[in-house]
C-alpha cells in the first residue's frame, strides 16, 4: 500500500487503490482498518510528527469508533469526506479534549408487495487532526 496526502484527493486516491485489491487483500486490508487503526492511518498517510503524536494520543474508544465507520465506508463504497482545514491553528484551550461530532444519515424505500428494498447509509466522524 502506498502513502497518500492526508487530504480529500488522498482519501480517494486510498479508496481507488483498495478497489483494485484481490478480494483476499482487501479483506486484510479492511480487517487492519477496523482492528489496527492507528497503524493503518499512519502507514497509509502522509503525516507530519505532531499529526502522528495526535493519532498515537486519541483514546481507544474514539480510534474503535473512527475503524469500524472507516471499514464501513470503504466496504461497502460509502461516502467518505474527510474534513480538514486548510491551515490549522491550535486554540489556546489545546490542550482540552477535542470535540468529535458522529453522525448517521439514512434512508430507504420499499416497494409493497414485491420484497425489494433498498437503503442508503453514511456514517461518519468529524474532528480535526491538527496539519
């Protein structure tokens, strides 16, 4: 796997290089997203020291959550939007918790009488990791 810029065009350059895996690759590949989310950011991304103490520093909780909806989104070729800003300067309270914002958008129609039903799922995570 290769390291790409910690951007949007990164994120969809990871995304085009996971769909041209062999099945068994790509379910290494997920499983290590899910399970190994620390590693698998740092060795896919292209980060700086401070980007990389702050992924080594978020709480496992925050990291379980960030895998599975990561996995999710790459499995089953769900949005992903990565949020960053162009320039980031850490507030003077930096040293506080960083707010996360989860959130699940949804939804589905169904056709009476014939057992067809389809959905649409997104799932994400939006918080800064410090450019």
């Amino acid at each position: 796997m290769t390291q790409v810029p910690y951007n949007q065009a990164g994120v969809d350059a990871k995304r085009q290089e996971l769909s041209l895996l062999a099945p068994v690759e790509f379910e290494e590949q997920m499983n290590l997203i899910q399970h190994s989310t620390r590693v698998w950011y740092i060795d896919n991304f292209i980060l700086n020291s401070d980007q990389i103490d702050y992924v080594n520093a978020v709480p496992q909780l925050l990291i379980d959550y960030i895998g599975i909806h990561s996995r999710i989104a790459f499995e089953a070729d769900e949005p992903f939007v990565l949020e960053v800003p162009d320039v980031y300067y850490p507030p003077l309270s930096a040293a506080k918790p960083r707010k996360t914002k989860p959130y699940a958008k949804g939804g589905g129609t169904w056709t009476p009488g014939t057992g067809k039903a389809k959905w649409k799922l997104e799932f994400g995570l939006k918080f800064t990791i410090p450019l």
